[in-house]
C-alpha cells in the first residue's frame, strides 16, 4: 500500500470522532450541568472498562455477563451523578 493512502485511511480516523463530539456538543450544549456530567461520566465508565478489560488477561479467562459493562459505566456514572447531586 502505498505511503498516501496509508496517510490518508490514518487520517480517516479522525473523521467519526470529530463527527461524535460535534453531534455531543450540539445534543447537549443547552442541557443542565448534571446531565452534561452525567454523560461524561458514563463514556468515561465506559472507557474505563474496555481499559481493564484489555489490559488485565484475567479479565477474559471466564464468560462475561452482557450487562456488566453496563453495571461498571452505570456505577460510575451514578457515583459521578450523587457526588454533584449533594455538592450543591
């Protein structure tokens, strides 16, 4: 494959995360605060889980539960939701 073309698909990745975060600023940019961080604190969740679970092999010795992932980001989310709940 040519060095252009490799250059250019590299590039390419960057187009759905500049369309992601375009769509999440205009869906949210008028909400309240806690929802804003409501939503940061899920996607982090949900980072934080992908994170664990590629760099820990324990993680992948038994089957998973399809909502455990859930449960994680939710948790964290939630967490997240009652430190800014009670702040106030």
């Amino acid at each position: 494959m040519k060095r252009g073309t490799r250059l250019l698909l590299s590039a390419s990745f960057a187009i759905p995360i500049f369309l992601g975060a375009t769509v999440g600023f205009w869906g949210v940019k008028d909400s309240k605060e806690v929802v804003k961080l409501s939503l940061l604190a899920f996607v982090a969740g949900i980072l934080l889980t992908v994170s664990i679970e590629e760099m820990l092999t324990e993680a992948h010795d038994r089957p998973e539960s399809k909502w455990a992932a859930f449960a994680l980001a939710g948790g964290f989310a939630l967490f997240t939701l009652l430190a800014v709940y009670l702040e106030e």
